[in-house]
C-alpha cells in the first residue's frame, strides 16, 4: 500500500513540520547566532547557474511514530507498520495488515492518549536536528550550510515527503544518517530499502532529486559522545539511590526485540551491536553495577529475542531484589515504548512484584548526544570529502561512521537473507557492483 | 555420576600433568631465567610455623577434552558432560547421560582420532599456565611464586584432582581464572558450582584446602591484551590474501552456541559478552572488513542461538561470496570444535559450496594472549592486595577482572535462574549474604 499521500496532506506535513522546527527548544551548545545567521544566507544563495544552491541535507530516519493520537493517524501509521514486508512477514500481507491495523487502532490510540496524545519523536527529531546542524555548520563549514530532514517508516512526514523538500530546496549531496544507533534490517534496513525504492522512482521520471549523492551513517553504536551521553543518563539515574545501595542496583539495558527468525535464521547484526552499545556504557561507567541486556515489546505468539524486560523485572523480583534501574538503550528519543511500556505498563508491572524502577532518561537533548550526532556526521563528512580532521582522534576509515559511502559491514548481507531489494540497495548507497 | 577416580588413576593423571607441563613449548617473554629459579625456590620453602608455604594458585578453568582418543577417556568426558545439569537438563538424566554418552562415544572416538588422538586443550593449558606464571612472577612479586593448576569440567584433571594438587603443595590463597573469556552459567557458571561444592565437601571433612582463600577471574571478554591477541591472529589471516580482495574478505566470528533456553528464558550473559569481544577485535582492526557474529556445535532439536556458523557459510556461498575468514572467538586453546568442527567439517562444507574458508589460529601460545593472561592477574591481585599498580592504565575496581573477589556482574543472578546453587556459589565466592 503506502499510498502516496495528496498534495493537501503533504502541506498540511510540512507546515506542522515547520511548526515544529520553530517551537524546538534551544538545546545547550556552543553555536553563536552569528554562524547561524550565516549559514541560514548561505542556504538562500543562488549558483552562478541560476539555480537555487541547496544545502548539504543530513536526512534523519527512524521509525516514526503518530503525532496526534486520533484514530486516523494511529491507523495510518499502524497501517504502514504492518504493511512492510521488511519488518514482519505475514501471508496475504496487503490483505491481513490493514485489518490487523484496524484492529489494533483502538488499543494503540488509547497508549497514545496516555502520554499525552500522540508521540513526540517528531518533534524531539526536529530539536535533535536544528541543534546538530547548527553546530555541524561550525565543525565542517566546507560543507556548510546543513540542514536537518526527517524521513520516518511509518509515520510523516514520509520518506516520499522528506525527498520533496529536498527537491524544493534544491539539495544535491545528502547524508542518510539513522537514528537508531545499531543496525537491523527491520529498521534501519527498512529505511533504507524504502529511501532507495524512492530514490529509483525519482529517477525513473528523471526528477532531479533522482540525483542526489547520497552517503550514509548506518549505524554508530558505540559512538564515543552516544557512549557518553548514556552513560550521563545512567548516572544521572544512579545519583538519584543512597549512596550505600547504589552500586548493588542492577541495570536493566532494553532495547526493542527481535523475532528469532531475523536473528537466528537471518543473521541480522541487531543483537550484537545492541550488546556493543551496553559493553561501551559499562565500561565508561567503570563497571559499577551488575547488569543484563533485556529486550522488550515483543508481539505474536513466535519466538523472540529475550530475556524479557517485564520477565527481567518479575525474576530479579522473586530474587528478592527492591530496585532497578531501566535504560532505553536503542532510540535516542521518548516515544511509546519508553513513555508507555517502560514508564506506565513496566513501572506498574514492578510495583506488583514489589520492586522499585528508575529508568534513564532517554537522550531527547541531553547536550553531549547532540555533539556525538553533530561529530559522527563531521567525521563521516571530512573523510568523504578529503577535509581536515577537525575532532581529537578522529581517523578517517577507521570507525564505522566514517568509512566511505556506507560502513563496509554495510554491505555485508545477512546470510540468510531472502530480500534481493537489501542487495540492490546496498550496491547503489555503497556505489558497488551488485 | 561424577565418580571420584580411583588413586591409581589420580597418579596417572598427575604424572600425565607433569610431563605435559615439562614437555611444553617455551613461550616468547620477558621472564628471566633468574626469576623463575628464585621463584622456584621461593615455592619450596617452608614458613616458620613448620608448615610448607604454598604458592599463590592461579586455578585456570574450562570445559577440558579427553587427552586420548580411546574409547574409555572419550566416554568418561561425554558421560561427565551429559550429567552436567548446569549444561543440559535431561529427563531421567542419571539414567539417559550414560546412554546417550555411550551411543555417542563411537562418533566422537573417531573425530578424536582425526585430530590426532585427542584434544590438545590440557598440553596448552599446561603451556599458557606456565608462561604466565613465569611473567606473573616478574609482574606481582608480591604475591609470587605463583603456580598454575588445571580444572576441567569434564576431562582429567577435574577441580576435585586440581584440589588435591593445591592441598599437597600447602595452598592457603588461589584466583579462580575462567579460561572462557566471556561468561555463561554454562561454562564458566558450571566450573565454579562444581569448585564450590567439591570446596564445600572438604570444608566439611575439615581438609584444609577448605579454607584456601579463594577470589575470581570470572570473565575478560574485552581485556585489552585479549583483543590484541585476537586481532594479531585475525590479521594473520588476513594478510594471507591478495591485497586488492583482503578488505572485502567476509569474517565469521564463530562462538560455541547455546539454546535459546539458556538465552532468552533464563537471560544467560553470554551472547552479549561474546559481541562486546567482537566489536572490540574489530574496532582494533579499524573495521577493515565486514563480519558477523556466528555461533557453531548446536547439538539436538530444540531451538539455538543463530546463525549458525554453517548456516553463514552456505548463505554467503550462495550470495557469491568466494572467500570467509572464519575466528573461533570464545575459546583459547585449539580443542575439537577448532581442530574437528572448522577445519575438517566447516571446510568441507565449505568447499562443497566454492567457498574457500581461512581459520584464523587459535590463540595457544600466542605471546600477547600469554601477556594478557598475566596482566589479568596482577591487575586482579593487585586491586585486592592493595599493592602498587605495575601495568600502564590500569585502575582498581574499573574492569570486569579487578573488582574484588569476584566482578560486580558475577553477583547477579539471570533472571530467569532456577539452579539454587548459583545463588550459594555467589555468595561463597562474593562473600556476600546469600
């Protein structure tokens, strides 16, 4: 399905878009007004061609998540959901998604009602975005100016919509930068494997954006600024318990899970890289307290991924543990499954079994999450373009973020993996031979 | 079962012990000759109360292999592995262990015999153990002479014979040193349940190895010396190949595997601890290639950790892959599953599927696995005797090795844990309340 939304709706997009960008919170950095100003003339000068000059766009992908939580958008975006092959295979897909969808609206509108009507990815990405470009524009002004686009899987805007925008704006060279920091197929894949299906039918009508030069952020997730800006929200979570039981607290890492059938059958580099990012946050933490990795939201009667977050909770429980900390450790901004599952079903889930939850702050605009996004794209950028190293350490090559047009790990396939559209994309990002 | 051998048997086993220890291969390292007779002699001498002064024990723990391939050796080492309810939990298990080990024992005499008449897993053992009390000497002379002993799970010398040996040669102090670098209840876990109820027994009967003071090694997934050595192997590998295809070389990073049971229901800390090993070998290779982590040996029809190692090599086979690096990541030593299972199955199967497979060397004598070996050990000797930091970097507390007599991470239970004994075990060895 993915009906191309109608003219009225993309503007309806694009002013709520705006809007958004506007009410975004100042987030703290050391940006002066002055290169901001300047970079905002930069983007409104023209070539010597005549042609408006578009700005360097990194485009920032996700998930997405309902802005509103009225039924039409919930059901849109649960429709999407089910829709991509890429995430969930079901037989007669194009038939049984919408209903499952339709089915499932009334329970999810009512999740999104309960953090307060709607999900604030969106506007936590539009913060995240102003606030990384600004400083992007005064680590790498060879590239500048930058601006920041939203392409979300199943909610707007839309892969479709972001690329319109960069039409309009005239962009040429683009950074496909993921916001979940470690790579699966069923997400960031997914992003991916749509940007790229847009892209070719762009190019089919001989659009001009068919043309853009892409590169892309993959995945980061061990990020030295991400690590940091975890470990910041961990301690921040531990500060909070007397000093003589602090260190015995366990910490619970949840990231979403899996079916077994994209870990096991398929390959998918999720579950490692997930345990990258919590080995990076323990060992800045200096070790300081027992933990385990837990995986949560699982859906349907197939075998997932665990241990469970809630089974996590209820066994530490009988063990006779009182407290815990959870971390949300695979988004890097609040949205239903921190704000409902986490913090309304799993608190309450705990209270039952008698045992105290704190979760970690998600990085929404902790300061050194919107340097570690503003530097993973500098470092990817100056070693693409061949400009100097301007960050402590930074070795071009040598990270994933900054190894080329993709990561090599990249363009690796699953070894089972049965989607040919994963090979067609990463010859093209990766400028490879199929 | 678990039968205590006979005493003829005990003195085989021992004068096996020996000449394999003084049949080992030196190892390339900074220790004197001088230091180690001073050590020697160190060892023999006898405190004021009259009673010999026994070495610091360093216990060096694994599964072990059968050290013959004859019908009696190998079926003992099945038999002890199918009654290891740590490992597998059976029906009937005392009955069903001797049964299946029996109908198994054929198959795995003749993989025995293919690698040569046995496993070579003690004769390195014996070879790292020596090396790296050699070094520990020269690193910790506070604590020296130290001397190495060999616990296996299922093979001679078993931690009842290793015991014996630290009784007769008067030792009051030893640190339990997991040979697995990354921990599983399974591996590690079962070690230290059979070291802590063969120690509860002699406290029982009042023998004094009961009251040897014990402290833990319990993992060092990411020790930076152990992800040295890895590298150095892996970038042996390689270097083998032409360099204008050496980047594009896939790696398998091929882990023993586990059921899902132990993953996902109980919340084993393996398959995070085996990833952050990963990730650490690549990040010293600078990303060079791309990679997955696999996982090898799964046994009987329930549901394993994935993908399979063979899985991997057929996926890419067929994805026109033509060459794979393929790195045994969870063991130190060659042992069957290095020696049988990759370079003899793995190969063939790969062949059979035009793709030409490179086994990265097992660590063995490695110079700087024996180096982190030692530096493991001081670094942990040192946190708790409070003396003087030797090794560059390193700080108390801060690593999963040096945190006090066992790591912070070692006091948590899974979540799902339902052996009792785990929690005893812990407290022993943690000397914590229960």
């Amino acid at each position: 399905m993915l009906a191309a939304p109608g003219r009225a709706a993309l503007v309806r997009a694009r002013a709520q878009s705006s809007h958004l960008v506007s009410a975004h919170q100042t987030v703290t950095s050391s940006v002066s007004i002055a290169s901001r100003h300047l970079a905002t003339e930069a983007a409104a000068t023209t070539s010597s061609s005549g042609r408006k000059k578009g700005p360097t766009a990194v485009l920032l992908m996700n998930m997405g998540g309902p802005s509103t939580s009225t039924k039409e958008e919930v059901g849109d975006f649960l429709s999407r959901l089910f829709h991509d092959r890429e995430l969930i295979q079901l037989p007669f897909q194009s038939r049984l998604a919408p209903l499952i969808a339709r089915r499932r609206t009334p329970k999810i509108v009512d999740q999104y009602d309960k953090i307060g009507g709607g999900s604030p990815i969106l506007r936590w990405t539009n913060t995240q975005g102003k606030a990384m470009t600004d400083l992007l524009d005064q680590l790498h002004p060879e590239t500048a100016p930058h601006k920041h686009y939203v392409a979300f899987r199943y909610a707007r805007p839309l892969t479709e919509e972001a690329l319109d925008q960069m039409a309009e704006d005239g962009v040429t060279r683009a950074v496909g930068f993921t916001q979940y920091p470690q790579y699966s197929c069923s997400t960031t894949g997914s992003n991916l494997n749509e940007l790229y299906r847009e892209i070719q039918r762009r190019k089919a009508r001989g659009a001009p954006e068919g043309d853009i030069q892409w590169s892309l952020i993959d995945r980061w997730p061990t990020h030295p600024l991400l690590i940091e800006a975890f470990t910041n929200r961990v301690k921040a979570a531990l500060d909070e318990y007397p000093e003589e039981i602090r260190a015995k607290v366990p910490i619970m890492f949840s990231a979403h899970s899996l079916p077994m059938q994209i870990v096991s059958d398929r390959g998918d580099p999720y579950p490692a890289e997930v345990a990258a990012t919590v080995h990076g946050v323990m060992d800045k933490l200096g070790w300081s307290n027992p933990y385990r990795v837990t995986w949560q939201s699982q859906v349907g009667p197939a075998a997932w991924l665990g241990p469970q977050t809630s089974d996590t909770v209820k066994g530490w429980a009988k063990q006779g543990h009182k407290d815990a900390v959870v971390v949300p450790i695979a988004f890097t901004s609040d949205h239903i499954e921190t704000l409902f599952e986490l913090d309304q079903e799993l608190h309450e889930e705990a209270e039952e079994h008698g045992l105290r939850l704190k979760r970690a702050e998600s990085l929404n605009d902790e300061p050194t999450f919107i340097r570690a996004m503003a530097e993973a794209v500098t470092s990817h950028l100056s070693a693409l373009e061949g400009t100097g190293r301007k960050i402590e350490g930074d070795k071009p090559g040598a990270s994933v973020w900054n190894q080329g047009y993709t990561s090599k790990q990249m363009l690796l396939r699953c070894p089972g993996c049965v989607n040919p559209v994963c090979q067609e994309q990463k010859s093209f990002f990766g400028r490879v031979s199929p």
